[in-house]
C-alpha cells in the first residue's frame, strides 16, 4: 500500500485521484478547503480515507495535514499537487490582483505543498511527486496567457526538482493534461476577466467564446486520466512529463515543430554571438 496527498481533492480531477487510489486499496491525505466535501462522497468512509482542511495557500494548514496523515499512515510514498484554477483574459486586460491570486494557488500554493511534504519524502528517500499541470503550460494562447504562466512555472519547477530529488530516490513527474470533462471550465474553477479592451476582440474573443461552448465537451475521460496517473507511480521509471490526450499531444508537437522550425532558421544569428 502507498499513501497518497492530493490537495484539490474534493471535485474534478482530484477526487477522480482520490477514488482510483481508494480503489486500489491505497491509503489517501484527500485534502481540500472544506474536507467535507470530500467525505460526502464516501457515506462510508473506507478506513484508507482520510480528508483534512488544508487551503493551499495557507502553509499552517497543510502542515497540520501532513502531521495527521504521517499520525495515521505513518508515512507519505505520493504527492499530488492537483489544487489549482483557470483565468481567461487578454494578458493587459487582466488586473494585477486576478494575476496574483491565480499564481498564489497555482505555483505558491504548490511551493507550500511542497514545503510541507518534502521533509517526509526526502527523510524516506524514496516518494513521487507529481504536479499536475497543462497542456498550456508548455504551449499557450490568447486569452489564457496568466494562466499558461502559473504552468509555465510548474513546469519549470518540476523539472528542476526532479533534478533535486532524484539523487534522493525521489521521483518527479510533471502532467500535461489536454481537455478533460470535470468541471475545470465551470465558475467552480474559472474565473473570468472582463473583454475590456475592444483591440482583443480578434485575436482573444475566439478563445473566450469557444472555451464557453466547451464545458462538458472536452475530449478526455477524467476517470481514465486518474487512472493513467495512478498507473504512471507504479512505473519503475516514471516519466518526467506524461502527457494527457490527443489534443495535449497535437498542441505539444505543433510547438516542438515550430521551436524547430524557428530555431533552423535563425541558427546563424544564435552563433554570430560568439567569439
């Protein structure tokens, strides 16, 4: 049995996490700002559950949750940094305050998760940490720009941290999900700036309206995505990116090409530079 923490784990793809581990007979630190939430789902609650307060953004909290999960479980093999949110808006029509709320949860709140789960791992030397990410965080577009950013930024935290750990047996793993049918596109979690400047209605106004029309018709199973995700901690040799569904592989490889592309042809002036 392993133990899992999963921040997020009240709804969407978090709870999927929640219930696929359960189901294997796991043991599960479901954490969520309000951890009822998490047990409603679980009239009787199975004794491998344990759901804790813990708003991400509050280091105290998740301290306090890793503190009852080690009292109950002893110990912490996986961590599933999954609690997060959606922002859409052209990137000069997002206020200050919309972007620094967003990447309080998005990338703060992982560094706390972090933080406070870390110590157990390392101390073990041996664990997995997975971040759970987007596609838009290796390939962005209009109206999503902040948004991609705080998974711009996990992905670069991921991948320095695998470099961290690794010596210590601990594993990173980084997921890129494409579009998933759990309520990510719902107010529930996206929040939506004001088109407030008409000179973005072209390049951003299709985003925002097509990301409307989307909710409940993303492509992906988010059953089958828990279920790839709990597959990939029992590889020997786990991934440091998986990525999650066909348009997360379509959009990836579309921006490997034109990086490609660009860097041929501009490869002259990268080395006129040199000495």
């Amino acid at each position: 049995m392993s133990v899992w923490f999963v921040t997020g784990a009240s709804r969407g793809l978090g709870a999927e996490i929640t219930r696929e581990a359960l189901d294997r007979g796991h043991g599960v630190i479901a954490t969520a700002r309000d951890a009822s939430a998490v047990l409603r789902a679980y009239p009787q609650q199975p004794d491998g559950l344990l759901a804790v307060n813990a708003d991400v953004t509050e280091p105290q909290q998740l301290t306090a949750a890793v503190e009852a999960g080690l009292a109950k479980f002893g110990r912490i093999d996986i961590v599933a940094g999954n609690a997060g949110y959606g922002l859409v808006g052209a990137i000069e029509e997002t206020s200050d305050e919309a972007a620094r709320a967003l990447f309080d949860v998005n990338v703060f709140g992982v560094l706390n998760t972090l933080r406070a789960t870390l110590p157990t791992l390392r101390a073990q030397r041996s664990g997995h940490v997975l971040n759970i990410g987007s596609v838009a965080g290796f390939a962005t577009a209009p109206a999503v720009g902040l948004y991609g950013a705080s998974k711009f930024a996990l992905e670069a935290i991921s991948e320095a941290l695998h470099g961290e750990l690794a010596p210590l047996g601990v594993r990173v793993t980084i997921v890129e999900l494409g579009g998933h049918r759990t309520d990510f596109l719902s107010s529930l979690s996206m929040r939506v700036e004001p088109a407030s400047i008409a000179d973005y209605a072209a390049a951003a106004g299709p985003v925002r309206e097509a990301l409307t029309g989307y909710d409940g018709r993303q492509p992906g199973d988010p059953v089958k995505a828990a279920k790839a995700i709990v597959d990939i901690t029992e590889n020997p040799e786990p991934p440091l990116r998986l990525q999650l569904g066909a348009d997360a592989l379509e959009r990836i490889e579309a921006k490997l090409d034109l990086v490609r592309r660009e860097l041929h042809q501009w490869r002259h002036v990268a080395l006129s530079t040199g000495t």
